[in-house]
C-alpha cells in the first residue's frame, strides 16, 4: 500500500488548463486516500497546483528543493502544512525524494519532468531501488512518449519486461492500483 508518493511534473502550467486542474485533483485525491506527497518543492505551475490540491484537502506534503531554487523563490518554504527540506544540489533533490517515497508517478510536464522520469526509472532497472515507477497519462498525453518506448523496445535496446515494468494509466485510479500491485 503506497504511503508516500512521489510526483514528477511540470513546473510551468503549459498550453492546456486541464493539465493544471488535473493535477490539482490528483492532489485533493491523494489527500482523500491519506497519501503523502513527495514533489520537488516548486510553487507554481503543475507543482504548485499539485501541491495546493493536497493542501486544500488537508493532506501532507513533503518538498525538497535546491537551495539555487529558493533564492529564485521558487519553492513554498514557509506554507502550514508543507514539509520542506532544502538541499544543494539537484541530484540530492532527487536521492530525497527517492529516498521518502513508496512509488513514482509521472504527470505532464517537459524537460525535467522526463529527466526524473527517466533516472528513477533507471534506478529500478539497475536494482537501486526497487519501488514502481507510472506514468500518469491524462487526456493521452504521454501517447507519444509510449509509442517511442515500444520503438526502442522493438529495436532491441531495452526488454520488454523493463517497459512493462512501466504503470500506464489514464486516471489516478487505475495509476494507484498499477504501482500497489507492484508493492505487494
């Protein structure tokens, strides 16, 4: 049973409202199901709707942020209700995070977003950790991501049990019940 999960996601809004709805509704459910969130500590964009869904419904939050991203005041450091640890470097931002979470989900978001993605996918691959790793696949969003993972899957440069390792789901509930049954 996942306790606290981790969220990769954008820290701009993008072109599309549904995604930043999305992701607040995602945290008002994770909230609801008293699942912690573990995220990358930013204020704004799909981060900061995550995070405020979260803390509208009276759930935790968990961020870790770099100490170049407070200076920028990026992060919701001083909140009620949020947990934040600051850190100096991107990759121990990542160890945390890795480190407090039960499972990885994957919303919308771009370059860093799939940066997370792809290195905490890795990590299970290689036997670092072994925590399941989804990718939330609103509205088809990750279609095309999928569509070139089976690519290189076909071409022979990563096994098909590594991508079925991958959850892909179209709602939060059918993401939770792919990552728990591969905690159990």
């Amino acid at each position: 049973m996942i306790q606290r999960l981790a969220i990769f996601l954008g820290s701009r809004d993008g072109a599309e409202p549904r995604f930043g709805e999305e992701a607040y509704a995602v945290g008002t459910q994770l909230a609801e199901r008293e699942i912690e969130l573990v995220y990358g500590g930013g204020g704004g964009g799909l981060m900061g709707q995550v995070s405020q869904g979260v803390l509208d419904a009276g759930g935790r939050v968990y961020g870790v942020i770099p100490r170049f991203m407070v200076e920028r005041e990026w992060g919701r450091l001083h909140e009620p209700g949020v947990q934040m640890h600051v850190v100096e470097t991107m990759h121990q931002r990542k160890a945390m995070m890795a480190e407090r979470a039960d499972a990885f989900l994957t919303l919308p978001g771009g370059l860093g977003t799939l940066e997370e993605l792809f290195e905490i996918w890795t990590w299970q691959t290689l036997s670092l950790h072994a925590k399941p790793v989804g990718l939330l696949n609103t509205d088809g969003f990750w279609d095309p991501l999928v569509t070139t993972l089976e690519q290189i899957t076909d071409a022979g440069f990563m096994s098909r049990s590594t991508l079925d390792d991958l959850v892909v789901a179209p709602d939060l509930d059918g993401a939770l019940a792919g990552l728990d049954a591969q905690t159990s």
